[in-house]
C-alpha cells in the first residue's frame, strides 16, 4: 500500500472534504519521524519539475515524496498575482524543455500567463565583420524557444502538483530557516536502508533517496561530500526588463569585448536584458541613472563599437549558389537587422557573478544531485535551466527503471547510471559554452577575424547551422557528431 | 577474416551442424574453440542416459539427503526417487565467497548487472501468467514465490520489492545468513523467508508456490532431469517456473567460461564446468518430462561499450525459460 502521510495539518489547504476526514484519522497516528521514498531538497524549478514528472509516470507516482524548502510559498499556495511589469529573472526553454513541460502537464498553466515564443535569432559581435542569423524553419520548426519568467514556471509546477496532489501524497514543507543555512543535516541510519534528514524546525524525515535540488550553493552536495571542479569567471551578469515601443520576436545577441548582451523577448513589448560584463562595470551600471543606462544600452547593441555588419560579395555568392542548389535555409537570405530599440527601463537591476562549476560525481550512496548543483553555467546560450530539467527527466527514468525491475531506489548502481548519462550530455554543453566565452574574451585582431569567419560560416554552411540550432534546441544530443 | 570465420562457425552451430571446424580457426579465436568440439559428442550422450554416468572425475552424484535439513520433516525422505541435488564441490566453491555477495564490484558482480534484465523479463512474464497489471509498483502482491538457489538473495530482494511473498532456499548456509541479515536492512525485503535447503526437502515437507524461479542454478546441480522433477513438484498446476543458464555451446564456453573467468576475471576460476551446462532444447525436454511446457525463452546480451546486458533472441550464451505447469497434475 503506497505511503500516504499528510503530517501537517495545516497543508490541509489543497484537498477536497472528501479527504479532510483521511486527513484528521491519518493525523493522529503520524509520528514525529516521518518516512519518504524520496525526499527533494530545494524547491526551485527544478526540484518541482521533478516531483511533477514522478507523480505523471504510472510506477513513480505510487512513490512518496517529499519537498524540502525554506520558502513558504510552496506550503500556502498564496495565488499568482500576474504583476505588470516582468521580474528581470527569466529562462529561456528550448523546444525540449518545452516537450517535457507538455508531458508533465504543466504547460497549460504557462501559457495562462506571459510567456513568449521566439522564432528567429540573430548574433554577431563588436567587430562588426559577420553576423548570424537563426529562424527557426531552417530546421523545419515553428519556434527556436520560449522565454518565461522564473516565477510563472514555478507557480505552473506547483499548479500542476497540486492538481496530481489528490492522488499523490507530495509534502512540500516549509522550514523555519534557510535550507542554507547550518541546523539541516543529513546523515545515514544505522541499517543503511535510509537517510536521516533533520531539519531546521526540529523534525526529523527519513529518505530512501534524498535529491539535492538546491542551487549552485547545495548543501546537500557538501554534506554528501561531493566535490566540484570550476572556476569563477571575471564576469557579473547584469539583468534588467526593458520595453519597446512594438512587439519584439526576435531574440538578439551581440558580443562586446567584455562580454556578450543579449536582448530576449518577454512579451508585451517587453525583453529582457542579460549583459555580461566585468565587475566594475556591472557595478556602475546598475548604479547610473534609467536614461543612461537605456543609452548604454542601445549603445552596445546598435551602434556602438562598430558599424552594422553586410554580407560581402561572397556572401552573396555562396548564398546564390546554395538557393540555386535548394539547400539554402530561409535565414540565409536574411540580412542583417538592427536591433529593436528599447525605449525604457522599467525593472530594477540585478547583477550576479558568474561561473563554471561542476560535481565530479553526481551521486553517492542515496543521495543524487540535479540542476544547479551539479551543474553551473555561462548564461550566454540560455542553457543553464535546461540542462537542469534534462537532469530531471533522466533521473526521474531512471528510478521508473530501477522500479520495474525491483531495485532499491537509492542503489548507487541505479544512480550511476543517471550519473553517466547526464554527465555526459552536461560536460558536453558545459565544454561548448565555455568555448564560447573564452573565444570571446580576446581582443586580438587574428581572433577577431576567425570568429567573424566563424559568423559567416554559420550563416552561410548549412549542415553547420542546422546542428546548432537543433543542439540548441535541445533536439539533437551531441553537437556536429549525428 | 577472424571476425569473418568466426561469424561462420557462429552460423554453423546455430543451424546445428556438428562439423569438426578446427582446420579454418585461424589462430585468434580462443583455443577453447578448437579444443570443446572435441568433448561435444561425449557430453551429447550424458544426458540420453541415465544419471548414473558422470563425465569428470571431481563431481560425484550423492545419493544421500542433505545432513544440514532445517525444514522439520524429520529428515526421512517419503519420496524415495528425488535424491539430492547438492553437490559438496559446487557448495564449497559458493561458501568460499559467500560474504562478496552484496559487494557489487566484487565476484558476483556479473549476477548484480544481470538482475535488471532478468527480473524485468521475470516481470513481463509472469505478470501476463497470472493477469496482474504491469504498471502496478507492486504486480506480484498476492503470489507466493520460491527463489531455488537465492543466494545471498539478490533476486529474492527485488521480488519482494514488487510485493511478492518470497521464499528463499539455498545450499550453502553461509549465503542464507548473508541474505538474511541483507534483507533484513530494508523494511520492504524483511518479510522474506530463507532457509537453508534443498529443492527435495521443501518438497517432502510439501510445500507449494505459485511461482518456482531457479535461476543460474541447473548447471551447478547434480542431475538436471532430477532437479527440475523437484522444482515441478514445487508448483502447484497452472503455475510457472522460470529456469535460466547457460547454453553448451562453443560460444558460451569462449564468453562465458574463457573470457569470464580466465581473462576478464569476472567470476572465480572454476565456477562453471561447459559440460554441466545445457542447450535450450535439453531444456526445454527434460522440463517436458516433469510436465512442465516451456512457453516462452529469450537470451540475455552482454554489451561490452554500455556495460550492460538486455534480452534479445540469441540464446547462444545465457538464456532463461518461462514454463507453465500442467493443470493435469500428474506425480
């Protein structure tokens, strides 16, 4: 018979009457220590999408889980104000992120609210001596990806438990202090079968699996003693929304000799802003006035640094000759655009430092790490979030697998096998990205000329385009090599 | 052209062709190859016969119960024909690693990445035996299982995990104690019966199951037609017994005895003698004569690039069998 505990009275907020009387019985006989099949530390976007996938799949929804987070807005469902203006935290989720939404059921709940599909990409750099363009019918689709707000993709998860909550006993429960912070640790029974979490308020939670979904700064990683690899990049991001005066479709990207800004949409001529420079820079930007900061702007993605880049002769050439051929892409005919002019600020400025981490192993004895705690990126492809609902959609089939054959779900043998998979598909866009931001890091004229040949080869090559767009988009799993 | 010659004796010895093929091996191929074609027509003849043969000097065929009876049926056998089927070397060469069985990087590691693949074909199997749903977390609840050969109880754990009510039996006390004390961790595989018996016992104590699992066991019995006489009369009629081993052929004894135990060094040296081991259609004759009618039989594959078995129709190495009893019990 599957687990069902419902040990805080006062989560009684999402059940119908018909279960309040299970709930009283049930109450009376739940002990002080409570026992999960497994319990998800962080309750951030990832950690709910995982619990989402386990409670859509037939064998994992019978499962008992349990969310550990400081916050306790999971606990109270307090309802989604839709705020006028967008919060500058935004993600950008490729197609395959999007399909995995789908599946959960949870994309309905986004598409009540703002979100903002995108069809068409354009990047270049300071130079001004190539550009590429991206649409997303070089590779036959009808969007690139779409840009949604953090908290709109964590309030549509927590919809979506609530919805399954009726038939699947997930406990978020709220701490009375950070997660972060010391009080919560986490160590093995006696018998090994289990782990024993004790939380900051005092109670004590056994687990068969204890995921730690917690962020760049996982506690759960350190107390399982996972180590990481990385380094801090010489780069602070600054994030901020702006507007238009006409709707924005297209999503922008210009790399400057600090760093690359780009330009997402967000909707009603909204985009977002995510400019990656180095830290004094990100210090006086955040500090100088609106209109300033608006000039800066328009600056580094219009006319700053350089004059707008044009197709050459042989540009023109080769797109001849591949029209010719029918094996151009639709972009290819695409000249350069300029960037649409933001006509204001309306968000304040965030800035965060940036860096490359990653754990060298993702899972020990009962616990296994998703998301930002295995993983840290570079956010100047949008992949970061991705990857991290890659996570979640591996581990949750692999513990559907582990099931249907009996296994114990905390078995080390069944997480590695997550493990290696994710690895994997992790270092390799890890390994991509930070290509990228060495490349352009350097100011050095032979450099120069190779990344604009680069821009124009991705423009103009189009087996190359249609890789790295469809690796992008999360549809194809390894760069150039299928 | 080793891989290609190899490809043909492969295809030969699939369409049963019993062609001496020492002159085109070139030197590559393990000298097993050349060596074991030898002993085929030998061991061809053992099993048409009666038990009383044995082929290599070490293994005797006892006649006498196991001393080491913990079932209470007052140690008097009241079915005189079914002897023993334990076998003092087999026992002895399984108590010597008896406490690597839950270490799983260490000898039985082969068995650990084995499991998944056999319990999932175990699963789709019986689960369409007795009708019970194949997404259910728990599609066993209700049916009574006996484990011959459990072992340190890899099997058992996993059965019991999908809500089966497990019994476990082996030979070698050691392991029922390490499978003990293993299952008694977890809450979910504390329920778990082990006893430390024979096939033989359990069944003058007269107990039945619903489902009857022997699997890695047959080669390492005493007589195979005897033991699968005992695992039938486990059954109750209508129910299933699911057999797997390995397959007497030249590639079993390249992969499984060659490779396995003397370069890879998976499994102890020894453990496994190629004349013990059957073909499936030995199989599948012997388990006819106990009444019990092989309805379904795939192969495991062994993928060396993902370290990983699956089921696949090739049966030329490690295979299992899914029979159902007879309704008409006949004894």
């Amino acid at each position: 018979m599957p687990k069902r505990s419902f040990s805080d009275v006062e989560f009684k907020e999402g059940s119908n009457s018909g279960s309040c009387e299970m709930n009283e019985v049930m109450s009376s006989t739940i002990t002080k220590d409570e026992e999960y099949d497994i319990a998800i530390v962080g309750g951030g976007m990832v950690g709910l999408a995982l619990a989402c996938r386990l409670s859509s799949m037939p064998l994992t929804k019978e499962l008992s889980v349990a969310i550990i987070d400081s916050n306790p807005a999971l606990k109270s469902r307090v309802h989604f104000k839709k705020d006028e203006v967008p919060h500058p935290r935004v993600s950008t989720l490729t197609p395959a992120t999007i399909s995995f939404f789908k599946e959960v059921g949870a994309w309905e709940y986004i598409e009540q609210h703002r979100h903002a599909y995108f069809d068409q990409m354009q990047v270049w750099d300071y130079s001004g001596l190539g550009y590429t363009r991206y649409h997303a019918r070089d590779v036959g689709k009808e969007y690139l990806g779409c840009v949604v707000e953090n908290m709109v993709l964590c309030d549509a998860l927590l919809s979506c438990l609530q919805v399954l909550f009726f038939s699947y006993p997930v406990q978020p429960m709220g701490d009375s202090s950070r997660v972060a912070s010391s009080g919560n640790t986490i160590e093995p029974t006696h018998n090994g079968s289990s782990v024993k979490l004790c939380l900051s308020n005092g109670k004590n939670l056994y687990a068969k699996l204890v995921v730690g979904a917690d962020g760049a700064k996982s506690h759960v990683r350190e107390m399982a003693g996972l180590k990481t690899t990385g380094w801090n990049y010489p780069q602070n991001a600054v994030i901020c929304t702006v507007e238009h005066s006409v709707e924005n479709h297209c999503a922008w990207q210009r790399f400057l000799p600090s760093g690359p800004i780009a330009l997402l949409p967000i909707g009603d001529k909204f985009s977002n802003i995510v400019w990656t420079m180095t830290p004094e820079e990100s210090s006086t930007h955040k500090s100088m006035t609106r209109d300033a900061f608006v000039e800066a702007v328009n600056y580094a993605l219009d006319y700053g640094y350089s004059s707008h880049p044009q197709s050459s002769f042989l540009d023109e050439f080769v797109h001849r000759i591949s029209s010719l051929s029918g094996y151009g892409t639709a972009s290819m005919a695409e000249h350069f655009q300029v960037p649409l002019k933001v006509t204001d600020l309306v968000s304040e400025r965030m800035t965060f430092p940036l860096s490359l981490r990653h754990a060298l192993e993702y899972a020990s004895k009962r616990v296994v790490l998703v998301g930002d705690a295995a993983h840290v990126v570079h956010p100047l492809a949008g992949q970061g979030v991705n990857l991290g609902f890659g996570d979640a959609a591996a581990l949750s089939e692999v513990i559907d697998e582990g099931l249907r054959v009996g296994a114990d779900i905390g078995e080390l043998s069944l997480l590695k096998r997550y493990e290696r998979e994710r690895q994997a598909a992790n270092l390799t866009m890890m390994a991509v990205l930070d290509g990228f931001q060495k490349a352009y890091l350097m100011d050095f004229a032979p450099l120069n000329f190779l990344r604009a040949v680069a821009f124009h080869g991705a423009q103009f090559i189009t087996p190359l385009k249609r890789n790295i767009v469809s690796y992008a988009m999360g549809e194809q799993k390894w760069p150039l090599f299928t | 052209m080793a891989g290609a010659s190899l490809r043909v004796c492969q295809y030969l010895f699939r369409t049963g062709a019993r062609l001496r093929l020492c002159g085109i091996y070139s030197g590559r191929l393990p000298l097993g190859y050349a060596v074991s074609s030898i002993f085929l027509p030998l061991t061809h003849l053992r099993y048409k016969s009666n038990s009383a043969i044995t082929s290599a000097p070490i293994q005797n065929s006892k006649e006498v119960t196991n001393a080491r009876v913990t079932v209470g049926d007052g140690g008097v056998s009241n079915v005189p024909h079914l002897r023993s089927s334990s076998n003092d070397a087999e026992v002895a060469k399984f108590a010597a690693i008896a406490e690597t069985w839950w270490d799983f990087d260490g000898p039985f590691k082969p068995l650990h990445l084995m499991n998944p693949t056999r319990v999932s074909f175990i699963r789709s199997a019986l689960c369409r035996h007795f009708r019970k749903d194949p997404f259910s977390i728990r599609p066993f609840e209700g049916l009574k299982i006996i484990d011959v050969g459990c072992g340190g109880g890899i099997l058992s754990e996993s059965l019991a995990r999908m809500g089966a009510c497990v019994t476990g039996i082996d030979v070698v006390d050691k392991n029922i104690n390490i499978a003990q004390i293993h299952a008694g961790l977890d809450p979910l595989t504390s329920s778990i019966e082990y006893i430390c018996a024979t096939a033989e016992q359990l069944v003058t104590a007269n107990r039945q199951f619903d489902a009857v699992l022997a699997l890695e066991v047959i080669e390492h019995v005493a007589d195979p037609s005897d033991f699968c006489e005992s695992l039938s009369a486990l059954v109750v009629p209508g129910g299933a017994t699911v057999i797997s081993t390995v397959n007497r052929s030249m590639r079993a004894y390249a992969t499984a005895i060659v490779a396995a135990e003397y370069l890879l060094n998976w499994i102890p040296k020894g453990t496994h003698q190629w004349s013990k081991f059957l073909t499936p259609e030995e199989l599948v004759l012997i388990l006819q004569r106990a009444s019990i009618s092989v309805e379904e039989m795939a192969g495991f594959v062994y993928q060396p690039l993902t370290g990983q078995w699956s089921l696949s129709d090739d049966t030329s190495v490690n295979f299992i069998a899914f029979g159902v009893k007879g309704t008409t019990a006949t004894n």
